[in-house]
C-alpha cells in the first residue's frame, strides 16, 4: 500500500521517526483539497502513542477536506542545514500518513487539548485548565491515526552516526 524508500541507507528507523515527531513543534498537514487540488497547511501539534492531535476552526477548508477524505498526510522537518560549500543540505525529516477524523467525544477532546497544551505550555497547568474549560464547547479537535511513516536523513548524517 504504502511505497518503499528508494534510498533505504537514508530511512530512519522507528524509533527515531517518533523522536522527531516528540521533538518537532510544528508540521504539515496535506489534504485532498478543493477540486482535487493538494491543500497543505502548517500547524502546531502534538505526537502520542501512534497518534498526531492538534485544533483547528469548526469551518474552513482543512475541516471540509478531512470531512471529504479522512486519508491524509503530515511532515515534520527536524533538521534542514545548508552546506552552500557542498552543494546540498544536511536533512531530516518524517512524513506519517493515516486518517484524521474529528473528535466528538468531550473526554476525548479534553484529554487531546490537555496534551496540546502540556507540550506547548508546560509550565501554565493552572492557567491552561482554565482556558480549556472555557474554550472546550467551540474547540474542533481533530486525531490523526498513523497507518504509515517514513523518515529520511541526509546520507551525511547518516555517515556521521555510524
């Protein structure tokens, strides 16, 4: 279903595609988009266990397109280094590939905008219960369930580590 790497030397093994998910801070979610055209969006998120959470308006484009067509993609650039001397760039990155849907379920929101807002204000617990409990009603969460992903390194990292 899902294509091999071509240049296998360069895959990331698992392990190392979750770090860079756990890492990364923001990445690109793509959708089939509007008349078939790619529609591809960055945005804040959070990785746990298999899964990408991050909010979103209840309108627009994103939503509508997901709605369309739960299958989407979502990349991750951990490492983008220009070696102007050398003609390239020292790379990393991951893509994971799944279904999003949008989560309905009031537990389920509150536990994804809770990770949400641990990863990116760890230190503001109190403040951010708060801003939960008021904002939970219009909040549209949605949960990407990774089927697939690849991660690829430059072949300089990769010399570099082995």
């Amino acid at each position: 279903m899902f294509r091999e790497m071509r240049r296998e030397k360069q895959n990331l093994p698992e392990e190392e595609c979750i770090n860079v998910l756990q890492r990364g801070t923001s990445g690109v979610l793509a959708v089939s988009g509007d008349d078939g055209y790619p529609y591809a969006v960055p945005l804040s998120y959070v990785y746990d266990d298999s899964r990408i959470f991050f909010h979103c308006a209840k309108t627009g484009h994103k939503i509508d397109s997901i709605v369309r067509n739960e299958k989407v993609s979502f990349c991750v650039i951990d490492k983008d280094s220009v070696v102007p001397e050398k003609y390239t760039t020292y790379f990393r990155s991951v893509i994971a590939f799944g279904k999003a849907r949008i989560l309905e379920d009031e537990a389920q929101k509150r536990s994804a905008i809770e990770k949400l807002t641990k990863r990116y204000s760890p230190e503001q617990a109190q403040g951010h219960l708060q801003e939960i409990d008021k904002s939970l009603p219009q909040l549209c969460m949605i949960e990407l369930d990774i089927e697939h992903m690849s991660g690829k390194e430059a072949i300089e990292l990769v010399r570099r580590r082995t």
